[in-house]
C-alpha cells in the first residue's frame, strides 16, 4: 500500500485548514473543515474528471485511508465525506484532524499520479500556498 509523503501530508494539512483555500476561516471541526474544502477542491478538479469522476476519486482515497483508519468504511460508499461527520465521533481533534488529512494527502497523491503535477496545480493552483506548487518528486 502507498501512504501518502510527507510534502502531500503538509499540502492537505493546510487545504483543510484552510477549508481549501478560503482566508481567514475561523477554526471548524475537522468532519466540517473537510466537506467545504472538498467542495472548494472538487469544483476545481471537475474541470479535469467530471463530478462524477471527482466522487470516484474521493472514494478512492478514501478507501486508502481505510488501511490506517477502518471505521471509514462506511463512508466510502457514498461517494462523498456525508457519513465522515459520524465516522469521527468520539475521536479527539487531533485524531479527526490526522483522519481528514490522510484522506486529502491520498486525494492529492492521486492526483499527481493520475494526472501529473503540471495538471493537477494548474487546476487548483489559485488555492493553493505558492510554496506548494514546489513539490519535489518522491
């Protein structure tokens, strides 16, 4: 199994914190933070894979994340983070916020793999930290 680097860990760190790129968002629960910044990332990718294709990739890396955190199983077949809100009850922030960065980081790692690097910030760049578009190859 592919776990995500750490350059892909550090970029979803900060899409999520960030709530995919909106400035001075006061601080969400992870379940939360996670769903706008999805929302804020898929609009973009949809350029590259459909809303359909968005979804699959989500579910994708989803199921990755499964190998490190197996109560998202659940979530997966929806296509969509509706069921993660409940699949992180009961965890702590710090938790919760490891869960949704390991998901975004697996999303990434797709990306870059699917469509390399050029394409994948050239989607998204605007949202992105300037610094990131600097990722160094595995």
């Amino acid at each position: 199994m592919i776990r995500p680097t750490p350059n892909e860990l550090s970029l979803a760190q900060w899409i999520v914190s960030t709530n995919g790129g909106e400035s001075n968002v006061p601080s969400t629960p992870p379940a939360e933070a996670a769903e706008l910044a999805w929302q804020r990332l898929s609009g973009r990718l949809a350029n590259i894979f459909t809303q359909s294709g968005c979804r699959a990739l989500l579910a994708r890396a989803l199921y990755l994340a499964e190998a490190d955190f197996p109560f998202l199983a659940p979530t997966r077949p929806a296509f969509g983070l509706d069921g993660l809100g409940a699949a992180l009850e009961g965890s702590t922030l710090e938790h919760a916020a490891e869960v949704v960065t390991t998901v975004f980081a697996n999303v990434i790692g797709l990306l870059l793999t699917f469509v390399g690097e050029e394409l994948a910030f050239g989607s998204v760049g605007d949202i992105l930290p300037a610094q990131s578009l600097q990722i160094p190859p595995p």
